[in-house]
C-alpha cells in the first residue's frame, strides 16, 4: 500500500458485508470497526433483528455505539419499495416502516433503498412516485432512505437513472457505488453533475479488469486502489462538488488471504484513505 498523497476531506465507514466471512454479531462488528479506526458503521438490518431476536433491546445497542463513538450512518435493507404490483409494493412500505423505525432507536439517520423487486416495466416517472411515498414513511420514522441503482437491475441500473428521479424528487440523496456504476455502464461524468446534496453515501470499491463487466460478480470486488475503477477522478470529483461524507468500504469476498478480521478492517481503511485522496490544489 502506498503512503497517503495529498489530503483525505472525507468520512469513512465499513460497510459490515466486508466482514462477512468472520461470522461476527453485530456486537462483534461495531467494537472491530471502532477499533479498526472507521469514523461509521454501515450494518444490515439482519444483524440488527437477529440481536433483538436474541432478545436484547435496541437501547443498549445504541449505548454501545455511543460509548465506542461510532455513528451507525446507513443500513443495507432489502423491501419491495418499487416493484409494479401494488400488493407488493405495500408490504414492501410496511416493511420499510417497521426496520425503519428499528434504526431511529439506534440513531442511525438512513436505509438504503435500491430496486429490490420486479421493476422491469417501470420508469423514472413511476419510481420517482414510490420513491416519494418512501420517503413520507422515512419523515416519520426519522431516518432517509437513500435512492441506490443496483447494475445489473432491470431498471434503475444506472447514474443516468438515479439522477433522474432523485431530479423529479427534490431533496433527495442518492447512494453511490463504482461496482454497480460499472456493470451497469454509467457514465462517470454525470458524477461531475450532481450536487454534494443529492449523494447522501458513497460505497468504496475496486474490480480487476477481467472478467469483464457484463459478467463480473460480487465476490469479485477489490479494495479501493486495486483495480481499473477511475478511483482517482471519483474521488477529485467528489471533492470538486463539495462532498465530504462518508466513504464506505463494501466487499463481497469470501475470504482475505488469512488476514484476521481486525487486520482486514485496518488494510480497508488505509486503502479507502490512500486511493480517495486529492490534491487539494487540482481537485
């Protein structure tokens, strides 16, 4: 890993899929990422139920989180907020509600909402729509969701996408990540297009050049700085737009090459900080 070159103006976060292959709760992953040095946390909602399923209160997962001085800053959902059918799409709401309001009693302020469900006959017009409804439950609860294209999605697959209905939506935020920018084919300009206040998070990673995009995995992801990514201009172009949140390292691998699970959450913040700095100077 090469040494730090220039300045780091954001915040950063482990996404806990990166520590998936450690088999840790979710008490376990919050003191890791605390001591590992990240400013956030990004858990999955299944974690949080299995911890209150286990028969904890979500009042005492939130004193941890304080105590450590870690800020839960999204969680990784999965609800039927836009798919076509009605019925479903309901019970997607009702879903989101409830796991919502889980996450306002911890402090974490976001979910992400990405198009989970059939959405193959759908445009931005209709999801820009539930997306409104989405976020009429979240003003309630007290948590965001935040808009997330998915690459290989039947819509909604793209940052040309995205933007489109975060644009018919005002005060909306979007989630950012370079692997599904890549196997959906979105144009890294438009990046360059948004305001600081339309992304509410960025998911950091990295993909090898082979195989190629169209048939790329999860599991093929790499640490930030590993790979083709245009790492280098997202993160100029990030700063040149005023963004200064988080960065949030989400991998998919099954294992690390032996590392321990503190070791691998120590290397991802270094990566995340040495391949997301800028010359403040050019940037």
């Amino acid at each position: 890993m090469t040494e730090l070159n220039g300045i780091f103006p954001f915040q950063t976060a482990l996404n806990t899929s990166t520590l998936f292959p450690y088999n840790l709760d979710i008490l376990q992953q919050i003191e890791l990422v605390a001591e590992a040095g990240y400013d956030g946390i990004e858990l999955w909602i299944k974690d949080v139920k299995a911890y209150v399923d286990s028969g904890e209160k979500l009042s005492s997962l939130r004193r941890e989180l304080d105590r450590l001085k870690l800020a839960p800053v999204n969680a990784i959902a999965f609800f039927k907020w836009c798919d076509q059918d009605l019925q479903t799409r309901k019970e997607g709401l009702r879903q989101a509600e409830e796991e919502m309001e889980m996450l306002a009693a911890i402090g974490c302020p976001a979910i992400a909402a990405p198009p989970f469900g059939d959405v193959s006959h759908l445009d931005a017009a209709a999801i820009a729509e539930y997306f409104s409804d989405l976020k009429a439950i979240g003003r309630k609860a007290g948590v965001e969701p935040y808009l997330e294209f998915w690459g290989r999605a039947e819509y909604l697959s793209t940052l040309e996408q995205a933007k489109q209905i975060v644009d018919l939506q005002p005060m909306s935020k979007m989630l950012i990540d370079p692997f599904h920018m890549y196997t959906g084919g979105s144009n890294h300009e438009l990046l360059g297009s948004l305001t600081a206040d339309q992304i509410g998070i960025v998911h950091v990673n990295d993909y090898p050049g082979e195989p190629s995009r169209l048939i790329i995995n999860d599991e093929e992801r790499l640490f930030p700085g590993e790979g083709i990514a245009p790492t280098k201009h997202i993160a100029t172009t990030l700063h040149r737009i005023g963004y200064r949140g988080y960065l949030s390292l989400e991998l998919f691998k099954k294992s690390y090459a032996g590392r321990s699970a503190l070791e691998t959450a120590k290397y991802g913040l270094n990566s995340i900080k040495t391949a997301y700095s800028v010359n403040a100077i050019n940037s």
